[in-house]
C-alpha cells in the first residue's frame, strides 16, 4: 500500500479552524434553539435580516461557483497528477453544469427570485425553521404530488437515460463534492482519504438499509396523512432519528465536515437513499452511462486513485478489460478516472448504446 503524503503546514492550520467551524456552524443552522430561546432566533442568528438558510446558501453557492467557475477559466484538467493537460469537452460541460445549477435552482430561483414576485422587503425575512426534509431523502415522494413526480417518475427516467450523472452534474450536494474535488487540497483528500479497502466496499449496504428506513417512513407518514394508521410516538422517534443521526450526523457533520478525512463523497457513497433508489432503477435500463477500457490500459492504476467513490477501476479495466457502470458499481459518471489516466484507456460509451 503506497504512503499517505503529509499534509502542508497551511492544511493543518486550515483544518484546525475548519473542523470546530463546521460542527458549530452546522449546528447553528439546523437546531439554533440549542443556542437561544426561539423568539431570539431571529434577533441573534439573521444578520441584516436575513434567515440562516439564506446565508447558509449563499455560502454554500459562493464556494461552488467559484471553484466551477475557475476550473472552466483556467482549462486546466484537475484530475492529472504533476502534469498540466487541458481539460477534456466532457469536463468543461460538467462544470458548467454545476456552476448553473447550483447558481440558478439552488441560489436564484428559491432564494432572490420569490422576494422580486412577490414584492417583499429583502433584508427582513420572517423565523422558518431550517427545512431538513431534502428531497434527497425519497419519504417526500409519500407526501407531496410534487415529490411523487419528482422522486418515483423523473428520477427514474433520468437513471434509465444518463445513469448517475444526476449526481456529478446537477445535485446540490454532489455540486459541491465536485468543486471541492477540483481544489489541489480535494484532489488529495479524494486521492489519499477515499476508503477503498474490500471491506469498504462492502460497507456500502449501509446505504441500502437508509433507503428501507426512509421508505418505511415514507410510508408511515402517507398512513397518517390519510387517517390510516397514526401513530404519534412512533412518527416522532423515527422524524428525530432522521433529523439528527440521518441529516445532521451522516448528512452534514461526516458527509461535508469529513471531505479531508474521508474524501468528498461518503454521504454519497454510504448514505444518500436516493443514490441508491438510482442504482436499483438503472439495473432496469436499456442503455445507461457505461466506461469501457481499450487495449491502451497499462494497469497504472491513476483511474481507481481519483474515483472519489472508491471503485476499483483499475480491476474492470487492466484485469477484465470490462465495461463498468450502475449495474456494477456506485459509479456517479464524474469522468475523473477518464480524465485521469495517462494512456487515454477509457472512454463512455454512448448513453444511447445497447447493454452489453
Ligand atoms: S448520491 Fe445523493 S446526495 Fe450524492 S449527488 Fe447523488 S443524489 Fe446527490
Ligand atoms: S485505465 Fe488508465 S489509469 Fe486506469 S489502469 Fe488503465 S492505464 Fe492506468
Ligand atoms: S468510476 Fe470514474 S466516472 Fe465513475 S465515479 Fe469513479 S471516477 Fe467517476
């Protein structure tokens, strides 16, 4: 097993601050009343009148547009090691998709564009208690029509035709793994951090039982809308177990508060239900986004290095000189390890070609 570099002086200190950043702020945004009464939410946690999510994303965009952003100026292939090689058509499109999504569906649209409508005062938002039901979680697809559509029709549709690159192209979260990853420092978390021994990847069941606890409690809450079964104290454990193990622990405090410890992508790889919903789908397709090796490959091993989901890419294409894709793997269609490797060995094949 190759050596673990040692991080710079600068990292260290940068993680000294980042690590109790994070916890604190995490923890001021989703449970502030741990911090001050609820009618002093507004007082001492909206600054210039405006809500903690609102900063929260502003933050969280800034960070993401600005990395897309300049890997898109700088043309500058992230994925090679020690050597400046120009970014590939497929990678620039990518970035810029992260850069407009996140900037316009995670920024414009649900955060500026409702006060311009609507005509209200900018700087004074009303208290609303930080939503932690992302859609992300599928029981929202059990009770809201729009979640229905959204979870159980589009997110299918979408795994049929271009497999996962939902999560390396558009998803807010997956946004910024991707920018992050991008950094000379995320590349070395990703490079250096992601778990990748057998045992890890066996861990990736943990995934497949958060997907059975979110539709069981999908379910649940369905039966108590509708009067069918209610059952309050049940519906409160299962809400506060999602609320703090599920969004605040694994979501928020490991899935981004771990990138130097872990990689980018542990939420998901290990947590994410609808990941694993798109995985279960994509095994039904016809055609799905599929990386196929060529007599190239020389076994160097730069593909499995930088795939921030821990895939052992080298061993589907030095060993079995094999197609790998959702069916096989957690493969999320970064293209890290197509921009990655030195021998241009690998290549999609088109979304549209037959299973093979
Ligand atoms: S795995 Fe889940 S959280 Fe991660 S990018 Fe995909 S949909 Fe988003
Ligand atoms: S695909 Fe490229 S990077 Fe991966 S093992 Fe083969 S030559 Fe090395
Ligand atoms: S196998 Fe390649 S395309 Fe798939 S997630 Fe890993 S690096 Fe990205």
């Amino acid at each position: 097993m190759s050596k673990i570099p040692t991080r710079s002086d600068k990292e260290i200190i940068f993680l000294w601050l980042f690590f109790p950043i994070v916890i604190i702020l995490y923890l001021v945004y989703k449970f502030p009343t741990l911090f001050v009464p609820l009618e002093e939410v507004k007082n001492t946690f909206y600054f210039f009148g405006k809500s903690t999510s609102f900063w929260y994303a502003t933050v969280y965009t800034a960070i993401v547009c600005y990395f897309s952003l300049r890997v898109i100026i700088r043309g500058i292939n992230p994925y090679r090691a020690g050597v400046v090689k120009p970014i590939s058509t497929y990678q620039r499109a990518k970035f810029l998709s992260i850069f407009f999504s996140q900037l316009l569906l995670f920024y414009l649209i649900p955060f500026i564009l409702p006060y311009f409508q609507e005509g209200r005062e900018f700087f004074n938002d009303s208290y609303h208690a930080v939503n932690k039901d992302a859609y992300i979680y599928i029981y929202n697809g059990f009770t809201s029509v729009g979640g229905l559509i959204y979870i159980f029709f589009i997110v299918p549709i979408l795994a049929w035709l271009v497999g996962k690159r939902y999560c390396s192209w558009f998803c807010a979260c997956g946004n910024l793994a991707e920018a992050v990853g991008s950094t000379t420092w995320g590349q070395q978390w990703v490079r250096n951090y992601t778990p990748r021994s057998k045992m890890a990847i066996k861990l990736e069941w943990l995934q497949f039982l958060i997907l059975i606890f979110v539709l069981a409690y999908g379910l649940l809450l369905f039966l108590d809308m509708w009067q069918i079964f209610i059952s309050e104290s049940l519906i409160t454990a299962l809400y506060n177990f999602q609320v703090f193990a599920i969004d605040f622990m694994f979501g928020a405090i490991i899935g981004v508060g771990a990138y130097p410890l872990l990689g980018t992508r542990i939420w998901c790889r290990y947590g994410c239900p609808l990941a694993q919903m798109m995985k279960l789908f994509g095994k039904f397709s016809l055609s799905q986004a599929r990386i196929q090796a060529n007599s190239d490959c020389r076994g160097i091993g730069e593909c499995s290095t930088v795939c921030p989901m821990g895939i052992d890419v080298k061993s589907f294409a030095y060993n079995k000189k094999g197609i790998y894709g959702l069916t096989q793997t957690p493969c999320i269609s970064c293209g890290s390890c197509i921009s990655a490797c030195p021998t241009q060995a690998l290549a999609f094949k088109t979304i549209f070609s037959k299973r093979s």
